[in-house]
C-alpha cells in the first residue's frame, strides 16, 4: 500500500541519516527486534479491551552518554477478539528520544518521548491511521555486544481510546 511505501521510505531515510552519525560509527548503535502487546483501551462504559501483538524492527544510536534516538517499525502478528469485533494494530511507525543514565556499564533505565503512527484495523470492516505524541518508560540491559529490554509507551491518547503497549526487545549493539 501507498501508507506502508511511505513509512518503508521514511525509515530508509532515517536509518540512513543514523547511520552516517559519527556516534553510531565510533560503536554506539544497535538494532533489533520488538515484541509489541498492545492494549486498546475504548473510553466507552462496559467495551473491553483489546490486546494485539505485533513485532517491530528497531534502530538506534546515542546522542550523548545520557540520550538515544531511536526507530521503529513494525506490523502486526495477532489480532485480538472483543466486543465480537477483531482488532490488529497494523504498520506502526515511531521516531523516539530516550534519556537515561547507564548504571555500572550494564543498566540502561530510560524515559522515551517521540512521535508514534499507528495503521488501527478492524478486520474487514474499518481502518484508520492515528499519530500521536508517545511517552514512556522502560530499561536495556546489556550483556556485551548484545542487550535485552522491556518498556512501557502510551502510544497514542485518542478521545476515544487510549492504545498503550508492552515490548520486551533484543538487539546487537555496534
């Protein structure tokens, strides 16, 4: 589709901005992998949640000893069935700021603002794609030149929902 070509451009394009950054070259970066549960949560009395999965590509690289810039995208693996009404959280897309402090050369704890867009589907009947600011919290642990993670991100505050989501992450550092 026209969306995904523009998202597959837009992270060609940064990727390729992060990579020519000295901090990256001088062997600052990573990339690796997201396993996104989602929670959609409809601000309407008595709707119940709804919990997709995705997996999401990651890329980053520090800014300083204390700031990442990070990018994501991703697509959907399951969708999620409530409200008899299936729900997948389809071509996500994110460009995020983390700022922490690396505890004893292994700890990363972080606090991430960004901007997310989120294609939301519900299958065969509706779709729309959203943006919004995105914040959140998470940590890295790194064991060499490999690191683990898990983070918490409201990704999009809508008026009539909020879609918050749970990663936990594994990426090669470089």
């Amino acid at each position: 589709e026209r969306t995904m070509k523009k998202a597959l451009i837009g992270t060609a394009l940064a990727t390729g901005i992060l990579l020519a950054t000295p901090s990256v070259m001088a062997g600052t970066g990573y990339v690796g992998l997201d396993y996104q549960l989602f929670t959609l949560s409809p601000n309407e009395a008595g709707a119940k949640d709804f919990e997709p999965e995705a997996v999401a590509l990651k890329i980053g690289g520090s800014l300083s000893d204390y700031a990442m810039i990070e990018g994501r995208i991703g697509s959907s693996t399951a969708d999620d069935n409530a409200n008899d009404t299936a729900l997948q959280v389809d071509n996500i897309i994110g460009f995020y700021v983390k700022g922490g402090m690396d505890l004893m050369n292994m700890v990363f704890p972080y606090a991430i603002i960004g901007v997310s867009k989120a294609d939301l589907q519900i299958v065969d009947e509706f779709h729309t794609t959203e943006s919004d600011l995105s914040y959140g919290v998470g940590a890295d642990v790194h064991f060499g030149d490999f690191q683990v993670g898990a983070e918490w991100m409201m990704m999009l505050d809508e008026t009539d929902y909020e879609l918050e989501v749970m990663s936990v992450s594994g990426a090669w550092r470089f």
